[in-house]
C-alpha cells in the first residue's frame, strides 16, 4: 500500500485527475481517496516511483504520508 499526501488535490475534479494518473500507469490499481486530508491511499502491484512520476506529470505531485 503506497500512501501519499498529494497538497493540491482541492475538489473531486482533482481527485478524478489524480485517479486517472495512476490508473494509467496501473488499470487494476484500488484508489481510496480522502479529500479532507488530500491523502492517496494507493494497492498497487505497480512500481511506486511510477505511480508518483504519473502523479507529477499530471501537476499532482505528492509526497509519502
Ligand atoms: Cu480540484
């Protein structure tokens, strides 16, 4: 489970970008969202510096939580 703080992650069309990200890198990955504290909670098989270079390109770049 990769968790992340992603700061300017503000609305759910936001969070919709953010998802979006990271299911290009991982179609299967389960994305739990929490906009209250504009945390990531990412299960993924995939890598997770691709996962947060994905988040980066799409101008949400997190850091761990
Ligand atoms: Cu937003």
């Amino acid at each position: 489970m990769l968790k992340l703080n992603v700061p300017d992650m503000t609305c759910g069309h936001c969070a919709s970008i953010v998802t979006k990200a990271l299911r290009s890198v991982d179609p299967q990955a389960q994305i739990d969202i929490d906009l209250a504290t504009r945390n990531v909670a990412v299960a993924s098989t995939a890598d997770a510096g691709a996962l947060g270079a994905a988040l980066q390109e799409a101008g949400y770049p997190g850091t761990p939580a």
